[in-house]
C-alpha cells in the first residue's frame, strides 16, 4: 500500500506542475475565478485522474496579476494542490 501511495503522490505532483506550466501559457483572463484544465495524458495511469484551475486576482481591481491553484484528484479525492502566480505580460 505504501509504494502505491508514493506512486499516486509522485503522479499528481507532475499532473500538478504541468497543470500550472499549461495555465501561465495560455492567455491571461481578467476577473476570472477559473481556467480549464490542459487534456490529461492518455493512458491508463492516467484515466482516474483529473484537475480543477481556480484563479483569484491578488488586488481588486484585477491589476494582472492572479494567485493559481491547482487541485489534482483521483477518483474524486484530493490527492495534491499547488500554488503559483500567473501575471499578465
């Protein structure tokens, strides 16, 4: 049970960081509280996995730029969340 827990961490953690890599790519979006997700891998390592990108501007008004938090689940439970900055460039 311990090697598949170390597995299932070590999967998330990557899903997590290319998540955020994916999110600081693609257009900023002013007032928004959400960015979708970047396609999971294929395979079947990958099938119970999935990933929610909520965004909160760090001023109101929006002044570009946004605290990223990304939750990474299996199966519907929690297994990491990560944290990061996007700013509009």
């Amino acid at each position: 049970k311990a090697a598949f827990t170390a597995d299932e961490q070590t999967t998330a953690e990557s899903l997590a960081r290319s998540q955020m890599e994916w999110v600081k790519k693609v257009d900023y979006v002013y007032g928004t509280t959400e960015y979708s997700p970047a396609p999971m891998p294929s395979g079947s390592d990958y099938v119970k996995y999935s990933a929610v990108i909520a965004a909160e501007p760090l001023r109101a008004p929006d002044d570009g730029i946004q605290n990223i938090t990304v939750t990474i689940k299996r199966s519907g439970e929690r297994v990491i969340t990560l944290e990061g900055y996007k700013v509009d460039r």
